[in-house]
C-alpha cells in the first residue's frame, strides 16, 4: 500500500490559469490527461463482482481517461479529504494523479475508485464516495459495532473483542441515531473508511 500527494497547483500555473492561459503550454509542462466520455459498457466493466468493488449501480461517477504511463491492467486507491491517495492495488509506482483528477470533476473526495485497462493507454475509473474517520486502535482490519437498548458490542476482524471501543468509532455512530450498527474498514494507519446505519 502507499501514499503519495498530488502536486498543488503553484502561483503561476493559478495565474496563468486565471488569465485564460493554458499553463501547460506555457510552462512547458505535459498536457493533462484526455478524459473521455466513458463507454457504455463501463459500469459493467470497472464493477468487478470480486467482493472488494462496489457492484455497477453503486459507482458515483464513472470516466475514461487516456494516461499512458500507467503499467498494469487494474489500480484501486483511496483519495482522502485533504487530496492524499492512497494506493491499495498497483503495478508499479506510478502516479495515479490523472485518474484523480478525471474524477474529481464529478466527485469530490473522500472516495474510493478502482481502474481498469480498457486499451494500450485508455482506463475506466469508477468512484464511489465514502466517509473517513481518524480512529486511534492499534489492532485489526476491520471495526464492528453495535449499540441496541444500552447493549453495545464491538468486534474486530468479526471477532468479539474486550478492547474499549474507541470514542471516535461510537461518534460515528451517535451522529446516526441513539441504537446504532457501525462498519469500519482501515484505509492507512488510523484512518478508516466508516459506514453506519441506524437501527
């Protein structure tokens, strides 16, 4: 898994931009990534039934975008609140900044998106928008819990467990509703992706 951050847009490109300039022209920079109109196929393509990927109907956005430096037939990354991405799947080390950026401009972060190949430099990216939550716990992939009448149980990795749950976990859930049922899967360290549903 790793992290990289995406290169902000410095005073002059702004400038530039602003100005109506193309500040890849005039900075000498490559060109951005060509995004396409995705396919119709593309739900059914980037929707891998693999457990791991949100099914077809689920994608908040989808886009083909031509990047070609990218090795690889698949990517799956996380793009957090402040723009960090987090690689989960990947050949190689490339940057997988112009896939970003392609979705974000249909949707904003935090979400999740898997890519795939679709020719020699075209990929189908679809993204779906999720909730993050900064949770200290050392232990475990995975966080269940549950609050019910004054009942609470945590669980992780699917086992019960003892551990005190974490503050930030139950938050997660009061903001939902008083009887609660909270999912969380770790993205990198003590961030999390969180699901929660009222009970």
């Amino acid at each position: 898994m790793g992290l990289f951050r995406r290169r902000q847009e410095t005073l002059n490109e702004q400038l530039l931009r602003e100005a109506g300039l193309d500040p890849a022209q005039v900075l000498g920079d490559p060109p951005p990534p060509v995004v396409l109109e995705p396919p119709k196929s593309l739900l059914a393509i980037v929707g891998v039934p693999d457990g791991s990927s949100p099914s077809p109907k689920e994608w908040d956005t989808a886009v083909s975008v031509s990047v070609p430096v990218l090795a690889g037939d698949r990517v799956e990354f996380t793009t957090l609140p402040g723009g960090d991405v987090i690689v989960d799947d990947e050949t190689g080390d490339a940057n997988l900044s112009p896939l970003a950026d392609a979705v974000e401009r249909h949707v904003d972060p935090p979400y999740r998106a898997v890519g795939v190949r679709q020719g020699i430099d075209l990929w189908a990216v679809g993204a779906k928008r999720i909730q993050v939550a900064q949770i200290p716990f050392p232990d475990g992939d995975t966080l269940e819990l549950s609050r019910n009448d004054g009942d609470e149980e945590l669980r992780v990795d699917g086992e019960p467990s003892d551990d005190a749950v974490p503050p930030a976990l139950a938050h997660v859930g009061e903001a939902v509703a008083d009887s609660f049922y909270v999912e969380a899967s770790r993205i990198d360290g003590d961030l999390w992706e969180v699901r929660a549903t009222a009970l």
